[in-house]
C-alpha cells in the first residue's frame, strides 16, 4: 500500500514500506507547461518509436561524500534530495536493484551491460557492500550478458585493499582530478578547507604503479576557466590515463555556469577546449583518449556517438538512489528541485516503467528533441544540442539549446574543419572517378582517413549479390581496419603498465618484421576472425593488449622464425590465433618456432609441444583448430572448426571441444550441403568460399537451430548443427549475406543514427531499429534467392516446401524494404542500397509461384504479424 504526501517546495511524495522501501518524490514543476511534459508518448509509439533499454546502470551506494568540492550538482546546486537519503544502500536494495537488472537484460535480451559503482563516494560504502553489489548483480544477470562494472571514485580512499578487491571482482576504477595541484586544489576540497590533491595522488599512483594498472579507466576532470588548458592536460597525462573525459560544469540558462554569460559572443569554454584539442592532435603520437574529442571526430565522420554530451544516440542509463527510488541522469539534480525523479521504487516498479515516462523518451528520440534552433544549426546533427542538463530555462523546460552553445559551435566547428583538413592533406577529400565516396567505420585515432570501394562492387552488392569480386574487395577493407585497430592496440598498451608496453611493441615488431618476409603467415593470423573482435574490444577499453603476443608468435609459427617470443596466456590458455590453444599455458611463457625444430611453448605452468607435421592436430595439452573442409567440382570451401577460441562466445552460447565423431557429423553435413550450393548456387559458393574463414559451433535451442554472425569477426559463422543439408546451404547463404553488409557498413555507412523508432521484422518477434532491420532485409532477400533457384530442383513435398520459403521471404524482404525507403532513416547511400535491393524484390514477385504456396506463405506471415501485433501493437510499417 503506497501512502502520499506533500514533501517540500515544489515536489510531492509518496512512502512506499518495506524493508527496502523509502520516501518517493517527484518534481511538481514538470506539468504539462515545460517540455518533455508536453511530449506525447502516444504519438511517437503511432510514428514507430520504442523506447532504447537501458545498458547502463548508476547504483548509488552511499549518499555521502569525504570531500566538499563546491561546484558539486549533488551537494551544491537545485536539488537537495540527498538530506533525506540514508548513508548507505542496504543490502536487501542491493538485491532488489540486481533482480531489476537481471530481470531487464531478460526481458530485452541485452548482451553487454555496463554498471557503475556511484555516490557520493561509493567507497565508503565498505569492501563489503562493494563485493555483495558486484556478485548480487553478475548472479542474476547469469551468462546472458557480460557485466562490465566500474567505480567512479575521488581517489582519497584508494588504498590496497580496496585495489585487491576489485582485481578480485573485476571493477575498474576511474577517478577524478582536475588537473595539477593548484588546478585541483581550486574546488576538491575537504570540509575543513584542505585540499585533496595529494590523496588523490597517491590513490592515482597506487592504482597505476603495480598490477592494479589494467583496472584503471581513466580521469574525469571537471574544466575551470582559471586553470591554463595546456598545462591541466599535461598535468592529467603525467598519470598516464588511457582515457581522460573533460566536463563542462553544470548550469542552465536560470543558472549558467562560472564565467559563461549566454548573451555575450565569448566563448571562454570553446576556446579553452580547442587550446587541449589542438595540443592532443599535435603530439607526435596517441597520447592518450580524449573522448569529447573521439565524439565529435565520429560524428564528423558519419558515425554516431556513444556519448549523451554530443550526437543524437538515444541515452541508456538510469539511476538507483541509495533509498532504491529509481531516477533519471543525476546531473539532472542541477537543473531544479525533483527534476530527476520518476515516482518510481525498485521494491515495486520494474526499469521498464521508468522507460514508459516522457522524460525517459525526450533522450532518446533524437533530433525530435531538439530546439528548433538546433535544427536549424549547421553542426546540430554533431552537437546534438549539447548536454541535456544544460538546456533547461524556466518556461520552455528542456526544449533549448545548451548554455553552452556558442562553445559548442566553436568547438565543434573547429573539430570538423581539423577532420576536413586532414582528409584533404591525404588526398582522400573525394574519391577517385567511379568510386563511391566511403567514411570510415570508427576514427580509432584522429588520423584515419577515408576508404573506398569501385562502384560496381557497391552497385552488385546492393541488387543481393556481388561475387567473389566484391567480397575480395571487402577482405581489403577488413584487412586494413585490423592493421589500423593493430596499431591501436600498441597505442593503447602504453597506457596501462610499462610490461604490457614492452611486450606489445616487440610483439608489433616482429609482426611486422614477419610482414616483410613472409607476409602469407601475418595474412593468415590478421584474417582470423576473432583478431577483429579482440582488436575491437582494446579498442573500447576492454581488451588485453598483451593477446598480440599471440598473434606474434602465431605468424612466428607459421613463418618458422627461429626467435624467442613473450607470450601471456590468458585463464582459459593461450591462444594461437588459426592455430588452436595451448590449455596449460595460463601466464607469462615463451613461443619457440625454428625452422626443423618442434614449436614448444613453455611457461611455469606447462610445457606444450605443436604436432610436428601440422600444428592443428591434437596433442597432449594443444587443442588444434580442426579443419572442415568441402570440395564439389573444383570449388573448395576450407574453414577451421573453432571449438576454443574463448572469445567465440560472442556469436552464441559455444559448445564444448567436439569429440571425433561430432567432428566428422558436422564435415558429413558441410559437404552435403556444399555439393548442393556449387551443383544449383554457384554465386553463394564462391561467396561463401571467398568470404568465411571459420565456422564455431554453438549450442542448439530447444527447437530448430540458431545461427549467427558477428560484425566484428568478419569471416566466422555462428552455427548450431543443422538437421539436413539444405538448412545448412541456406544457413550458409544468409550469414554470408549478414558479413557481406556488415563489413560493407565499414566502408559505407547505410543507416543514419539510431533516433529511437523501432519497426516491424517478419522474421523477428521483437521491434528492430532500421539498422537492423536493414540488416535482416538483406539476409532474407539471400535466404528468398536460395530458395527462388532451390525450387526448380526439387519435387514433391520440398519442392512445395521450396515455393514457399521463396513466396514467405521475398515478400519479408520486399516488406521491409519498403518500409526502410520511406523511413527517412537511411544515409543517400543507404536510400540508394535498399532501392536497388527493392528493384531485385519487385522482379521476383513477378515471378509466379504455385497458389497452393503462395496461399501457405501469406497465410504464415499473416500469422506472424497478428502474433506480433498482439504483443507491441501496430507500428509505422505497412501491413
């Protein structure tokens, strides 16, 4: 039973009891006269929006705070909820708050979450609350997803056993400093006065002088006008931070931040940040990661952000206070009284609820939240109206531009124009005649320039297509993302600890020492999908630089280098990238390869000897990657089995290492189904011989079989053990048409950023953004053309099975693709991909198909939609 009261100026409250449950206050002052208040939900559900889950979870674990810094938006400006919050979560909040989340990523079927230890200062909260946090959270997320957890901490407590606990439990730490002692001194205060410089300090060099260092994510530094920028950069970087995130302190239009004055023409913050922007570009090499700078690089690129400070993604994250009430952003506490209240509880409500509010959904639509100001703007679409905080003004709510935005505009101007120049300088500021014009995927460092793909590649690929031609071309991209995400890594291992820095040098140099000579042996392991997704991962921060070793010592392999190689095997081996794993060899080992000796591999915790005449055979503590190989008429398809490879698990729920006779039923089913594909589809073979590298098996649902692919491991397909031949060519040709696009999204990006409308998928129970919606059109206009030839080859009952699969998913794909050309959310190359692809789907539909089978595929898919229907309701795609 809920009871209500009238709780201070401007909120009213409610008590919800229980051993977990707290006081609930929501601001009075967000009616229906300020935006988002007059956001109307219905409307966007009509036009197709559904709301982005949350990935990101801010769990308050203690309210208060050891230090007094004055600029504080939880002690020191609008919203003073902290008084009325207990010290410290409880432990049952604790385990309520996990459910919740357990319950969500369930619900939603979120892969990755990320959750953020906050406060306050979360340590004093206790090693304790800490460790049944981390553990109430990751049991009842279970294996569905990773849990990535962090802690934001002023650094004053970081002791040893703080830093041992969470090398037990996996947190890394990020801490704030805003710059040098005096810089830092100006704000970070303790109650009496002190400054807290040198505690933080020594927590910062604590946690970066010993084996702590992988744990540390970076420094958040608030900026100050009176602190010179050069200097409060150079001043971060002696700490050698793999990340630094620069903040605008907070302020609005009712209260703009020190030394802003929105009438003026200044723009002090702009200037100051372009002064650390020029700096970080000018160094000789990465220094380290600024992210407002790694944004907006993005964004000017075409990509979209990952951030909520700039860019129109939609946000993810949401807030558990101390007391379990569940909230919006914190920040939003600058702003005024309440305004980051839901009226919702963790003891009663699910993160859904806070989903369904019209202040979730005004960050999370995009450019539909923007001013009309910003809309307007050249650099809208990059700057994305700034921080939401900073747009609030009595009256008009959120619905402003940022405080900021002059600055912005400076920044941002000055950031696109920088990117311009350096496109320009590489020759690359228009493509080549014939060639269509192709931004990068990512800007990994603020030098990556444009690539290019030949016309007719794109035309071919667009009409489902494109032969070996095309995918050789999209190898060649691939091929240099992973020689740039290579560089990356090396990059980055100079940010962690001056070992993995020294191994991951002579690791790169003797890669490319190996390139020179025997550049076939580097080719095979760079081609080896999972090098993509682990490069990715170092990338975002989450990688182990020291797995290059690995891939050193692998092309060392192949090539017979006779030298010595450093490797670090990782808690499940070390991996030999297309090679196999070395189960023992759990630490710091040694490789040796020379010629007309075996390889060993000898580390304390094992000695490995390679088979002799080929290294992917079994032997005692050496799993080899199996091959799987296919030949029919002079067409070969030669794929590795990987079966250990740790990181395979992205693609699926991995099987365990396959015995000899589960090996020989998956080469009985693979050249069944490659007799099939070569004898009645010879593109999809050579395509599928072209493109895939190797094939993981994964575990198999209660029904039917599941397959995948991973954008970031271009050439591995995802599969569970098929029935019969015929599902695994078609298996086979709708992965190989979900890799061909995702690897040509690298080079063309097709979909503009994701603006939070969702769509209907005849091939999925869930309402899909237009990526991915484009995505599975795709795939299913290759599935529709497996079965358009596969028809004419088969009698009987399959035969009919056969025009129906053709009739089911020519009409999905033509479906969607419509939907996709009116959507608006498509790039010019996108619109002009999907508008191809539909010339392909309208030729087929033309193409008569029994009535019997035509009857069975309107009937199934009518079935579906209704099924769908009753579950979402109707969105904005034609029936």
């Amino acid at each position: 039973m809920l009871t209500y009261r009238a709780e201070g100026a401007g909120r009213s409250c409610r008590t919800v009891p229980g051993p977990i449950g707290g006081l609930i206050c929501v601001a009075a002052r967000t009616g229906a006269e300020e935006w988002p208040g007059t956001l109307d939900l219905a409307a966007l559900r009509a036009s197709g929006w559904r709301p982005t889950p949350f990935r990101q979870f801010i769990l308050k674990i203690h309210s208060r705070c050891n230090l007094a810094c004055d600029y504080c938006y939880i002690y020191e400006m609008a919203d003073q909820g902290w008084r009325e919050q207990p010290r410290r979560m409880s432990g049952e909040t604790v385990d309520a708050t996990a459910r919740r989340i357990g319950e969500h990523v369930r619900r939603h079927g979120l892969t990755d979450i990320e959750v953020i230890l906050h406060g306050g200062e979360p340590l004093l909260a206790g090693p304790e609350l800490i460790r049944r946090a981390v553990r109430a959270v990751r049991a009842a997320v279970g294996a569905r997803a990773r849990v990535r957890v962090g802690v934001q901490t002023n650094g004053v407590l970081l002791d040893e056993p703080f830093l041992s606990l969470f090398d037990e439990l996996d947190v890394h730490v990020c801490v704030s400093l805003d710059g040098d002692e005096r810089g830092h001194d100006r704000h970070r205060l303790h109650a009496d006065g002190r400054g807290s410089y040198a505690e933080t300090a020594a927590g910062i060099r604590r946690l970066t002088a010993g084996p702590h260092r992988r744990l540390f994510t970076g420094l958040l530094a608030t900026i100050d006008l009176a602190n010179p920028p050069v200097e409060t950069y150079e001043a971060l970087l002696e700490f050698r931070p793999p990340a630094v995130d620069f903040l605008l302190p907070h302020g609005n239009w009712d209260a703009p931040p020190p030394g802003l004055d929105p009438g003026s023409a200044a723009t002090p913050y702009g200037d100051w940040l372009v002064t650390v922007f020029d700096r970080w570009t000018a160094a000789p090499q990465r220094e380290t990661r600024v992210r407002l700078f790694r944004e907006l690089i993005a964004l000017s690129l075409g990509r979209p952000s990952t951030s909520e400070a700039v860019g129109l993604s939609p946000a993810a994250l949401v807030v558990v206070e101390t007391d379990g009430t569940i909230e919006q952003v914190d920040t939003l506490k600058s702003a005024y009284e309440g305004a980051a209240a839901t009226g919702l509880h963790i003891g009663r409500d699910g993160f859904d609820a806070a989903l369904a509010l019209p202040a979730t959904a005004a960050r999370q639509i995009g450019p539909e939240a923007l001013s009309a100001t910003c809309r307007a703007c050249p650099v809208g679409r990059l700057c994305g109206g700034g921080q939401y905080v900073h747009r609030y003004r009595t009256g008009s709510g959120f619905a402003n531009p940022s405080v900021y935005c002059r600055d912005l505009f400076r920044l941002v101007g000055h950031v696109r124009d920088a990117v311009a120049r350096d496109l320009a300088r590489a020759g690359h500021a228009a493509a080549p005649a014939g060639r269509a014009r192709t931004p990068r995927s990512k800007p990994m460092r603020p030098e990556l320039k444009r690539l290019t793909l030949p016309e007719k590649v794109f035309a071919g690929l667009a009409q489902g297509g494109g032969g070996a031609y095309a995918v050789d071309e999209l190898w060649r991209v691939q091929r240099s993302k992973r020689l740039l995400l290579l560089r990356w890594v090396r990059e980055a291992a100079k940010s962690r600890d001056p070992a993995r820095e020294a191994r991951a040098r002579q690791a790169y140099a003797l890669l490319a020492d190996i390139q020179g000579r025997a550049p076939e042996a580097v080719r095979a392991v760079l081609d080896h999908p999972s090098v993509g997704l682990w490069a990715h991962a170092v990338a975002a921060g989450d990688g182990d630089t020291d797995a290059i070793t690995a891939l050193a010592a692998a092309a060392a392999v192949r090539a017979r280098d006779p030298r010595p190689i450093e490797v670090v095997g990782g808690p499940d081996g070390l991996l030999l990238p297309s090679l196999g794993l070395a189960a023992p060899i759990t630490g710091t080992g040694v490789v040796r390869a020379g010629p007309g000796a075996p390889v060993t591999i000898a580390s304390d915790t094992g000695t490995v000897t390679l088979p002799a005449d080929d290294p992917h055979r079994e032997a005692p503590g050496w799993h080899g990657l199996r091959p799987l190989e296919a030949e029919y008429h002079g067409m070969a398809l030669r794929l590795l089995l990987d079966d250990c490879d740790p990181l395979r698990s992205a693609g699926g729920e991995p099987t365990p290492r396959l015995t000899p006779d589960e090996v020989e039923r998956w080469r009985t089913v693979l050249r069944r189904a490659w007799r099939l594909l070569v004898r009645w589809h010879w593109t999809i073979a050579e395509e599928a011989s072209r493109t895939l590298r190797v094939l993981a098996p994964i575990s198999a649902p209660a029904q039917g079989m599941r397959s995948s692919t991973v954008h970031e491991s271009f050439g591995a397909v995802y599969v569970s053990l098929p029935p019969d031949e015929r599902e695994m060519a078609v298996t086979l040709a709708h992965e190989v048409q979900h890799a061909k696009l995702g690897a040509l999204n690298d080079a063309v990006p097709l979909s503009r950023p994701d603006d939070g409308r969702r769509y209907y998928a005849p091939w999925r129970d869930d309402p899909r953004p237009a990526a991915g919606l484009l995505t599975g059109a795709y795939a299913h206009l290759g599935v529709a053309g497996f079965w358009r030839r596969q028809r004419h080859h088969e009698y009987g009952d399959q035969a009919m099975r056969a025009h129906t699969e053709f009739a089911h998913w020519r009409d999905a794909a033509a479906l969607v693709t419509g939907t996709l050309l009116r959507s608006g959310a498509l790039t010019d190359e996108g619109a002009r991909f999907a508008a191809e692809m539909d010339r392909t789907l309208r030729a087929w539909r033309r193409e008569p198909v029994p009535s019997a089978a035509l009857d069975r595929a309107r009937k199934a898919a009518h079935q579906h939609r209704e099924r769908w229907r009753a579950r979402h309701g109707d969105l904005n795609a034609p029936v």
